[in-house]
C-alpha cells in the first residue's frame, strides 16, 4: 500500500491537474477500490502535515494541488491556476450571504455569474438546490476545507480582498426577490378565483340541465298517457263498431227469417187455395 501511495501521488504530481480515478489505477496497474484507499490515505497525510499543497477529490477526479491561502502566491506565475478572479468575486458573495438564491446573485453580479455558479457547483465548492423558481446556493463542505475556514468571520476575512460586496445591493435584491414573489401569490390567487368562478359556471347549467331532464321527463310521461288514451279511445272505437256490426248482423238475419217466415206462409196459402178450387 505504501508503494501504491507514492505512485500515485507522482501520477497525481506529473498530471498538474485533476485526473479521473480509473486511470490512475491504469497507470499505477491497481484495482480501483485499492486505488482509491490509497488516495484517501495520501489525502489525509497530506492534511495531517499541514502542507501548503493538498490532495483534493471531486467526484470521481482527484489532483494534487496548492492550498488556497498559498494561491496568491501560486498565481504571480500561473494567473490561470484555479478559480479565475471574477469567478472567486462571485464566489465571495455567495459565501458572505449562505444560503442565498441564485436569482439574488445573478442581480448582484449580472448574468456572467450563470458561467461563474456551474464552474463552482461542478468544482464541487457549492451545493445548488431547487428553490421556488429559483436555487438555493449553499457552501459546501469541500468549501470550507479547500479554503481552510471555519465560519462567516475567516469567510470575510479571507475574501475581502477580492470584492467589496455592496450590503445595500444583496438586501435591493432580497427585496425585489419578495416583491416578484408576492406579486406571483398574487396572479396565483386571481388564476384560482377565476378558475372557481369557471368551475362556478359549468355547474349551473348543470342544475338548469337537471331541470330540463325533469320538464322532459314530465312532458314524456304526459306524452305517454295521451297515446294511451288514445289508444284506450280507438279501442273502445272498435268495440262499440264490432258491436254495431254485430247488431246490424243479427238484425240482418232476423229480417231474413221474417222474410222465409212470410214466404213459407204464402205458399202455404197458395196451396190451400189451390185445393179448394179443385174441390
């Protein structure tokens, strides 16, 4: 393990800038998880001894670099070591008001901190969480220890020299934050009303429809009990016609038994007269 440690902190030294795990364990021909236990001991060795540089992880990338309060120094020969100066000032506002929203920083720094937050959230020395419609920016723990702080008083010390943060501009734009907010409860609150009064709306004519079903059930049934009277009328219609029939009939026959009565009777009378004349 100890050999593995001095590899890797000569890849680390030789790579000047992060590179990713899996190829450190490549080159020092290691698994990645002995790899890894190596780093972190290298890191901690490097944090016991209170060296100027430091072992640092980001993510799954580690490099060997110098501690932020030996940066200056670093920078009168390499200016593009690390966080540049106008990213570093973002920084400082941020860090002076933690927590604070990304909208509130982007007012204080113009849009240009859109680049400088990524950089910084992706170096991993912020914590960026959805807030409302905007982020909460956080410091995170490798902030503290990349930097070597311990609370608000070294964070101020430690970058008052890179900006002069304007207290009066960062409260102009918590209170324009509140304002936008306040404004959105608001427009909120009208949509709501008006979705009410919509919904308010859709249900009257359904009662005016429940209504009409009601009159329509009314007039059908009405409807209904005229067709079967109707009905009833025509029936009974019929009946007194088959029955008038029925008595025309009768009489039809009657008359014709009348009819065969009297002609029975005249043949009857024709007969006798008959025989009496032959007598």
């Amino acid at each position: 393990m100890h050999d593995l440690k001095k590899q890797a902190e000569a890849v680390l030294f030789a790579a000047g800038n992060k590179i990713e795990a899996g190829e450190i364990a490549r080159l020092c021909k290691t698994d990645i998880n002995s790899l890894k236990k190596a780093l972190k001991e290298l890191k901690k060795d490097y944090d016991e001894k209170n060296s100027s540089l430091m072992v640092s992880e980001e993510g799954n990338f580690w490099k060997l670099t110098v501690r932020e309060a030996y940066m200056d120094l670093v920078q009168q020969i390499n200016p593009h070591t690390e966080l540049d100066k106008t990213t570093i000032e973002t920084l400082a506002v941020i860090a002076w008001k933690a927590p604070i929203l990304q909208s509130d920083v982007i007012k204080t720094r113009t849009n240009k901190a859109y680049d400088h937050i990524k950089e910084l959230v992706d170096s991993g020395f912020l914590i960026k969480q959805r807030h409302g419609r905007s982020y909460m920016l956080k410091l995170s723990n490798r902030f503290f220890e990349y930097f070597d702080l311990k609370d608000k008083k070294d964070i101020k010390e430690r970058f008052k020299e890179f900006v002069d943060i304007d207290d009066e501009e960062i409260k102009k734009a918590e209170e324009e934050r509140l304002k936008e907010e306040e404004e959105d409860k608001k427009i909120k609150e009208k949509e709501e009303q008006k979705e009410a009064s919509e919904k308010k709306g859709k249900e009257k004519p359904k009662q005016e429809t429940k209504q009409d079903k009601k009159e329509d059930e009314s007039e059908e049934k009405s409807k209904k009990k005229t067709e079967e009277k109707t009905e009833e009328t025509k029936a009974k219609k019929i009946e007194e016609q088959d029955k008038k029939e029925e008595e025309l009939e009768e009489t039809k026959e009657e008359a014709e038994e009348i009819k065969i009565e009297k002609t029975e009777e005249r043949e009857e009378q024709k007969e006798t007269a008959e025989k009496e004349t032959k007598e």
